[in-house]
C-alpha cells in the first residue's frame, strides 16, 4: 500500500477495499473498533427491532453448530453496528480483544477492511482471511459474511457475520452466512405482508365507512400498499411540487407522522393504525375531487389500438369490458433508450429490449400478459419484470398449473373455508388467488393445464371474483401474468386449449428467443460469472467457443455450464479459455425434423426420466422440457410398443 504497487497475490475485492481504508487514514496499528455507548446501542436495537426479531430463531439454530466450532454469530445493523453475538463463549471473550462485541462498530471508516465492513461497502457475500485484514491486531481472526437486504425497496439493513481463529475456521462458513441471510429476508418478507394483510383490513373498513373520500394506505417505512386513484393522483400532485417522497418516513418517529404530512399534503388527514405494540402505517385520507380527465381505461383503449397485434383488436374489443380495473401505479422500472433496465438479467438483444418494453407498457396498464418461449428462456424473470413495472405492492404469486391436482383446483387457487370438505385446514385457507390480491399472479406452464380445469380458469378471469369452497365469493385485484412453451395456437387447433381462454390471457403476447438466436451472449456470460465468481474471467476464443453451442436448455443450462466451467478455472488461473469450453461444450443442434428428434428423446429418455420421478408426469415433462400431453402420448405409443 505504501508503494501503491497491488499484489498479484491479493484478491481484486480486498486490494479495492484496502484502497478504501487508505483513503479513510485507517491507522494499521490500531487496537480495536469503536464501540457504542449502552444509550446508542439502545437506539440501534430498537431502530433494527424487526430485524433482530426476525434473526434471532435462526441465529439460535446456527449458534448450537458454531458453538462446537469455535466461532461466534454476529449480526448488525445497516450502519455495521453488532446489535447481537452468538456462539462459541470462549470465541466470544476473545472477540472483546477487538471490540468484536455488541456495539462495536466495524465499518471499513472504521476499522478498515473486514468481512462485515466490506460486505456492507459491497453489498455482497465476502470472507475476509487473517492477514487480509488492514489491521494487524484484526488479523488474528477470520471472518464470513453477508448482508441482508430488504425484500421490497432493497435497502441494506444489516449483516449476518460468522468469526473465528484463522487455524479453526471452516471453509463452508460463508455459505452458511450466505444461507442464512437469505433466510432472515424470507422471514422478513412474510412478516411485511402479514402487516400489510392488516393494514388492508383496517382500509377496508375505512372505505367502506367513508365511501365519499379518498383514502390510501402507506406501511411504516412510508411505502404505498394500497390507494385509490384520485388519492394517488392527489399525493402525487402535492409531492411533485416538493420533490418529495414518502420514504423518508420509515426515518421519522410514528407519532410524528399526522403532523408532518399534514404540513407536506394540505387538506388531508391522517390515521395511525397500530395493532398491541406493532406500528402497522396509516391511512391517508382526502376529500373526494373531480375524477381525473384521462381514466386508465381510456389508457388502456390508446396503448391496445397502438400494441395489439393484427387481428387482436376485435378480441381485445370483446373481452375489453370484463378487465378488472386496478389502481394507477405508484411508479415503474423504466427502460432507457439503450435497453438498459433493472432487470435481475441482461437484456442486451434487440428483441429482448423490445419484448421488456413492451411487457413493461403492459403491466402499467394492468394487461394480462402471455409469455411464450421455450424452457429455460427466463419466463419467470420476465413475469418478476412485469411485476415490478406494475407498481404494484403486492405479493409475486406463482402457479404451476400443470401440478395443479384436478380434485382440489378451486380449494388450491380460490380456498376454502372452514370445514369445507373432510381434510380441509382448520381455520380454512385464502387460497393462492387472494394471496396476490394487489400483486400479481402467475401462471406457469398454463398451456400444460388440464382441459377440465381451463373452464375454472376462464370463470376467474371473466369478473376477477373468487369463490372460496364453503365460503362466501369477494372480487380480488391482481395482475395475470401466464407463461408456457407450447404452441397454444397448435393446442387451440388441436382442440388441448380453449379459444376463449387464450383470448383472456394473450392481451399482450411477447415471445422470448432461446439463447442461441440472442446476440447478447458475451454479456449474460459476463453477468453470471460476476455472480458465480467475479475473480473469473472469459478470454475472447471462450466466448467465440460458447456462441458457436447449441444450449437447447438455453440460458438455464448456459448458467450451469458456466458454474461448472468457473469450478474447473479456479483450480488453475481463474480463466476460461476454448480448452475449458470444451470440456463441458453440449451437442450441436440437430437438423434432423423435429418428429424424428422427439421419438428419439422417448426412446432413450422418457422411460427412464419417468422411472426417476416414481410415475410423476408433471414432473417428467418438466425434466425433459415437453408438455404433459406429449408425454402421455409417448407413453401410449411405447405401449402399444
């Protein structure tokens, strides 16, 4: 550091973060971190208190394996404050040493390059080993951790950090902060929709109470869960002279709250809703207006006459009617003029940046949208996309219709009540359905749906009204997002899909290519190994090699490969060239017809697969990437064999 010559030997993240502790005139000769007085570590905990809450079970179930491995579990703040420890007694009495302990605070401006500081500087997963440590007195410890973000707005809020001696500590340990922060935002996200379930219940009420007003529902971290669209239209208004958003709330004491707004929104009020000790968030409430001179209707009507393709518009005009309205969105991931998005993958393709516009402009329009493609083409990540252009707040419910059991379809996607038929849940269940009620439902292999269960479908999506089993029918607010890889066109035809069905779900039909007809290939290699291992890298015949395979389970099985060929490099020089390509290179596509290639797929393989899966043909046809129609008739025809 003090020649400003970087090692060969260092890892990039470490020499970048050392570069950081430089810059912060980090002293290498000091003793410990700072610590928190017992009054700021008080804050601290009570600013983190669901976040405490919700790793403290999962923290305990992992401190009883470090407890015999000489290792402590550490979780802070987003500020790298340790809120807890955990562990091994002795381990953490050792940790004092270096104010290892409960508000000790271990940012990189702090104490310099360490795992939970330059995880937080990062934002990913990183183990920092003995003398990686910018501190020499630091460097008598190795520790593994990851942080742990929120699942709705993604802010950083904390840590899960596993240390111990150098000499002790197990190379799996930071998988193991890794597993469990991913745990602790699970739990995290199925507490937030349990708020936001009761929140709605109190607005519910409120409306139904205050028919004449405009009311809208915002969480404690100030985000919007539910509104009507004047409301909406109405803060929007108020907030766009400011500059302002809501966000800031989730910073502001909840008593505060009615007399901010109040000065921020004029002719407004607000109502706290808490429940016992949990500040749920508050209803907002305006006086009823005018209603807004262009309706999302009339939106709908312009972006179907510009985007529908030919010989739509006269379905689209049938079935214009029975779309269920749903409030304006808040906001929406936009698409730069490059292509560029916020997409979890790259969309570098001209197709595919026309396919996520167009998917985008759709879901803010609340269309029901189709996505075609074969397996491994990224659908679902396109439906996530969809999701979160929508603006919408509510959950992401995803639906495999081809496991759906055809005795019990209306209990699993409308519920049922209690005591509906023998076996029902005590209690009853909402059903998938109502659980996306202001989100989005999607529905995965839906040309996989039994013929049978389409008609239960097509009900649905006449009037958007759920009729539990036993209970009582109540419309829900979602939106459809459906995803195959048959030609529903070919099962129209072949009388396997209903018409009328298609027409509900193809409002906007997009098709995304398989992997070898994309150009972006380079870089979705470069994406998943910055996922995989940033310290790998791709010489230029590598990726010439990978762009000249076949990737019949495309971008699925393009990301295995790369996992695997990133193994293999490490071993060496962390470097992908042609050699390691192919070792792992698949079979060039086949151009014998495609019949000759599928009775040769169930020579060879359905027998087996079917085998392998105890006689499961949802679970066959998934394995092999063909629908479950075209695995019965294998079936008959090797019978007939």
């Amino acid at each position: 550091m003090d020649g400003g010559d970087e090692p060969v030997t260092v890892r990039s993240a470490v020499a970048g973060s050392w570069q950081r502790s430089k810059s912060f005139n980090i002293n290498v000769e000091s003793r410990a971190a700072p610590v928190l007085s017992e009054a700021e570590l008080y804050r601290c905990r009570a600013d983190s208190a669901l976040l405490s809450a919700t790793a403290r079970p999962a923290m305990q179930r992992a401190a009883e394996i470090l407890g015999d491995a000489s290792s402590m579990l550490i979780l802070t703040d987003g500020a790298g404050h340790i809120i807890e420890t955990l562990g091994d007694r002795r381990t953490i009495e050792d940790g004092r040493e270096v104010h290892l302990q409960d508000g000790g605070c271990w940012r990189e401006d702090k104490i310099g390059t360490n795992a939970i500081g330059t995880a937080l500087a990062g934002g990913k997963p990183v183990q920092i080993h003995a003398s990686e440590h910018f501190c020499e007195r630091v460097q008598k410890w190795t520790c593994a951790a990851a942080p742990i973000f929120h699942p709705i707005d993604h802010e950083l809020l904390g840590v899960i950090d596993i240390s111990g001696p150098p000499s002790t500590f197990s190379s799996q340990s930071l998988a193991l902060a890794v597993s469990i922060a991913g745990n602790m935002e699970g739990l995290i996200s199925q507490t937030i929709k349990d708020q936001h379930e009761r929140l709605m219940s109190c607005f519910r009420e409120k409306q139904r109470r205050w028919a004449s007003h405009d009311l809208l529902a915002i969480d404690r971290r100030g985000g919007i869960v539910h509104a009507s669209p004047d409301a909406l239209r109405k803060l929007s208004r108020h907030l766009s002279q400011t500059n302002d958003d809501l966000s800031y709330l989730r910073n502001l004491p909840f008593d505060r709250w009615p007399d901010d707004l109040g000065k921020r929104v004029v002719n407004m009020r607000t109502e706290l809703v808490t429940e016992g000790d949990d500040e749920l968030g508050a209803i907002i409430v305006f006086p009823s207006g005018q209603k807004p001179p262009e309706t999302i209707a009339r939106k709908r009507r312009r972006f179907m006459a510009d985007a529908a393709p030919s010989g739509a518009a006269e379905s689209s005009a049938a079935n214009r009617g029975r779309i269920e309205l749903a409030p304006v969105p808040v906001s929406a991931p936009a698409l730069s003029k490059d292509g560029q998005t916020d997409l979890p993958f790259v969309a570098n393709d001209p197709k595919v940046r026309q396919v996520c516009k167009n998917v985008a402009s759709a879901a803010r329009l609340q269309l029901p949208i189709l996505i075609c493609g074969q397996t491994g083409t990224g659908k679902e990540k396109l439906a996530r996309f969809a999701h979160q252009s929508s603006g919408r707040k509510g959950a992401f419910v995803a639906v495999n219709c081809s496991a759906l059991p055809e005795a019990l379809v209306e209990a699993e996607l409308f519920g049922y009540a209690d005591g509906a038929f023998t076996g029902a849940r005590k209690g009853g269940s909402p059903g998938l359905t109502r659980e996306a009620d202001g989100g989005t439902l999607f529905l995965d292999e839906i040309g996989d749906m039994p013929f049978a269960l389409q008609a239960v479908l097509l009900r649905f999506l006449d009037d958007y009204t759920i009729r539990p089993v036993g209970g009582n029918a109540r419309k829900v607010d979602v939106l459809v997002v459906s995803a195959t890889n048959v030609d529903l066109g070919q099962a129209v035809t072949s009388r396997r899909f209903r018409p009328d069905l298609l027409y509900r779900l193809n409002t906007m039909q997009v098709t995304l290519p398989p992997l070898a007809e994309r150009n972006d290939l380079p870089e979705i290699a470069q994406f998943f190994l910055a996922q995989i291992s940033s310290a790998t890298t791709l010489t230029a015949k590598a990726v010439a090699a990978l762009s000249a395979q076949a990737w019949p389970g495309n971008i699925r099985e393009f990301r295995g490969a790369l996992a695997r060929m990133a193994l293999v490099a490490g071993e060496t020089d962390n470097v992908i060239d042609e050699s390691v390509v192919a070792m792992f290179a698949t079979k060039p596509a086949v151009a014998a017809p495609q019949e000759q290639s599928l009775r040769e797929l169930q020579r060879t393989q359905l027998r087996s697969v079917y085998a392998e899966t105890g006689g499961n043909i949802s679970e066959t046809a998934r394995r092999l990437g063909v629908c479950r129609n075209t695995v019965y008739r294998a079936l008959e025809d090797n019978a007939e064999q």
